[in-house]
C-alpha cells in the first residue's frame, strides 16, 4: 500500500481526522458530557486560572464555555471535512470541497443535536446546529484568506 492518491495510506491520512472528530462528537455527545456535568470542572479549572466567581455570572460563563466549544470544534470538525475532500477530490475548486465540508458538518451536527434530544439532561436544538455550522464557515473562511493570501497557486489548481 503506497502513499500515491490511490493507496490506503493517503486515503487513511485523508479521512482519519474526520474520523476521529466524530467520534470525539460521539463521546461528548453524552449524559456525561452535559452542563450539569461540566459545571463543576470547568468552574474549578476557571477559578484556578482566574479567581472566584459568583454563581449567577458562573451560569452565564459556563453557557459561553460551553457555545464556544461547539463553535470551534465544529470549526475544526468543518476543517477536517475540507481537508479529507480537498485530498480526495484533487480536481474540484476550494468552493466545491468547501459545501461537501460544510455539508458533512451540518450532517454530524444534525445527528448530533437530534441524539442529544433523547437524553435526560441534555436538548437537541437547531441553534446549536446552527452555531456549529457557523464555526464551520468561520473556520473555512480564514483557511481561505490564508491561502488566497499566502498560496494563491494552490488554491488555484487546475480543474
């Protein structure tokens, strides 16, 4: 198995972060993983960084903690999607490789949010879908302006 285009070897590069961060998504899409859960961590960890914090302006940090999380790691999730298609389909334009990525985030975070809507102490909700697609556009757009800026003739591969 060779590392060219065609071998199981560039196929696992391409796919295997995506992979990966599924099952990240898996893992915390969890009972365990609900804010009832990380209030606690996450405050104490904050607190260490930080100093005391009163409960009420706690509730309103863990819920941005929180929101963040699903902003950037869909971002990376987004960025992981762009990558495998940008390997796989070597002839497509960044735009093309850009709605496949985008589309398979919001795929995941559909899944996601409507698995999350069978468990006790968590809620499916397309607003969240809807941030993680976000972070997966943002994430997209500065990997865009990077190479528009730093590696044009990359971005431009012939179709």
């Amino acid at each position: 198995m060779s590392s060219s285009r065609g071998g199981l070897k560039y196929w696992i590069s391409a796919w295997l972060p995506v992979v990966i961060g599924i099952c990240v998504i898996l893992m915390e899409s969890t009972e365990m993983f609900g804010s009832d859960h990380t209030s606690g961590p996450l405050r104490l960890l904050y607190e260490r960084i930080f100093g005391q914090v009163a409960d009420a302006r706690w509730e309103i940090l863990h819920h941005n903690i929180r929101k963040s999380g699903h902003f950037l790691g869909y971002g990376f999730i987004g960025l992981a999607w762009l990558r495998a298609w940008w390997m796989t389909l070597p002839h497509s334009r960044f735009i093309q490789d850009a709605r496949l990525a985008l589309f398979g985030t919001a795929l995941v975070a559909s899944a996601d949010e409507w698995h999350q809507s069978f468990l006790s102490n968590r809620t499916g909700t397309p607003w969240d879908v809807l941030l993680d697609c976000t972070g997966a556009i943002t994430l997209q757009l500065l990997v865009y302006v990077f190479m528009r800026t730093f590696k044009p003739k990359k971005l431009s591969r012939a179709a």
